[in-house]
C-alpha cells in the first residue's frame, strides 16, 4: 500500500475506535462544545500540542489504541469546576478526553466526552 493510504486508512480505524469507545462507555455519552473544552484545557491546541506534552502533563493515558494514536483519559469534574484526572467522588461529573495524534506526534484533535 501507498503511504497516504496506509494513513487515511490509520485515520478511519482511529476515528472508528474513538466512536465505538464513545458509544460503549456510556449509553447518553455526548462531546461537550469544543469551545468550552478549548477554554477548560487551554494546553491542548489540534496541530500544536505533541504527544510528548501530553504525557508529561497528563501521565499515562487509561486507554490507548492504534499504537497509541488515539489516547483516553478519565477526567472528572468537581463541584467547583475543576477538571482533574481520575474518577473522582460519585457526585463528580465523569468525562473521557480522547486525543487522536498525527503520524509525527501532534495533536491531530480531541474530544472531552461526558460519561456521567
């Protein structure tokens, strides 16, 4: 196979990954509007931030896929607001930060999924 369809190919099993963990987390699971997860996680910018980044602010993802092209993170929010990793207390809001990378480690773009 030629390079550029190996990776559109790479591309739709990704997108197909994140869509069926979306779907089998959570039976309302729904992406909150990408311009309240741009405000609540500024340090995640599509095209900008590296793979790097992210696991040295973030740590080791609870899920990877596809070579750890697609990434999964359990979040939570407190009563506050606040965003924080893990799954909080049973009154938190439960979300997964899914990431999908490009072949050289940027971040091709994310979703912040709410479970709960």
């Amino acid at each position: 196979m030629r390079p550029t369809v190996r990776s559109l190919i790479g591309s739709i099993v990704a997108l197909l990954a994140t869509l069926l963990l979306a779907s089998s987390c959570a039976q309302h699971a729904k992406a909150v509007a990408p311009e309240i997860v741009n405000e609540r996680l500024k340090f995640l910018r599509d095209g900008e931030t590296t793979q790097r980044e992210i696991l040295d602010r973030l740590g080791d993802p609870s899920h990877s896929f596809e070579r750890d092209h697609v990434v999964v993170y359990l979040v939570h929010e407190d009563y506050y607001g606040r965003l924080s990793l893990g799954s909080g207390n049973e009154n938190d809001r439960l979300y997964h930060l899914v990431i999908l990378f490009t072949g050289d480690g940027a971040v091709e773009r994310h979703s912040l999924i709410r479970l709960r």
